[in-house]
C-alpha cells in the first residue's frame, strides 16, 4: 500500500469518512503485528529445528557396518562427495545387544561387499539418514526461519489486503448511495 494513503487514525477532516478511519487502524495494526510477529515466527521455527538437530546428535550413534553386496553403478553426473552421489546398499552390524543385523543405509560409491562403512542408528537400534553437519544444521534453521517469518508477514499482509478490499467494497456502496441522493436532490430542483 502507498504511504500517500495512509493517514493517522486518530486525524480528523471533513471528508474522512468511517471506512478511512478503519482502513488506518488496519494499516497500522498490520505494521504492527508483522514487525513483532514474522521475527517470533522466524525465530520459534528455526529454534525448533535447531533442538531437532541437537536431539538427533544426541540420541543417534554410529555403528561400522559391513556392506553384504556390491552397491549398484551410479550412472550421471553427480558428485561423489556430496550426498547426492551416495547410493543405497545392504549392510550388515552386530546391535549392542549382540545380535547381527541388516538393512539398508547409503553409502559413497565406490565400496564393494565386504568393506567398512559407518552407518547411523536411532536409539531403538534402527537405520537412520546421516545426521546434519554443523553447517548444514545451521542453513537449515536459517532456511526454515526465514520462510516463517515472511510467510507469517506475507499472510498478514495478505489479510490487511482483503480487509482493505471489503472496505474498498463498503466505501463504493456509500458513494453510490450518496451519488444516488444528490442526483435525485439535482433532479428535484430542475423540476
């Protein structure tokens, strides 16, 4: 919304009428509300991935683990040392309570059955994604703070929006009605 428009509530003249009046109290409780509520939002999100994070580095542990099979060939492009160039394979660890078990992990390409690798487990003993590296832990909660906070101001300024509509609405129905008046007062006086 232009500031030209935008005048202080609480300011009167004489062609202010009740719906300016409304749509300046909406104006500046919307300023309000996005300036103190998309930060919290932001800032709650992304604590909430950052305790996620830090509840996985604690209760996951890794275990070595021995690959049963050949993983397959990776055809394309991808870079061997991100996580895009993983590929998934079977393998085989002893659980702390002695029993051998099996399932599926990623794994950098280039292992054969019968190599070494760590594979990551959650506290009930089952296979899990490799946990987040400090930077990755940090541009998530980044990420994920920042699509709050501007989702939370973009919905609240799409709701100032829709009021200023239903307002826009209410004030061309008044200038109907009073455009209807002063024809008809215009029309009596010609007669």
């Amino acid at each position: 919304m232009p500031l030209r428009k935008f005048c202080l509530p609480w300011q009167h003249g004489p062609l202010r009428r009740g719906t300016d009046v409304a749509e300046s109290w909406m104006i500046l409780v919307t300023g309000v509300l996005v300036a103190v509520l998309a930060p919290a939002a932001g800032v709650t999100a992304a604590g909430a991935v950052d305790a996620s994070a830090q509840r996985q580095s604690h209760d996951w542990h890794s275990v070595s683990a021995v690959l049963t099979a050949d993983p397959p060939a990776r055809i394309g492009v991808d870079s061997p040392s991100g996580a895009a160039g993983r590929v998934h394979v079977t393998v085989r660890w002893t659980a702390g309570d002695g029993a051998v078990r099996t399932g599926e992990t990623a794994v950098a390409p280039g292992l054969r059955a019968g190599d070494r690798t760590t594979a990551w487990l959650d506290r009930h003993g089952a296979l899990v994604r490799d946990p987040l590296t400090p930077a990755d832990s940090l541009a998530q909660t980044i990420a994920v703070g920042t699509v709050a906070a501007s989702g939370t101001g973009l919905l609240l300024v799409g709701a100032e929006r829709a009021g200023a509509a239903l307002l826009n609405r209410r004030r061309a129905a008044q200038w109907e009605r009073e455009w209807a008046e002063v024809d008809a007062e215009w029309r009596h006086r010609q007669t």
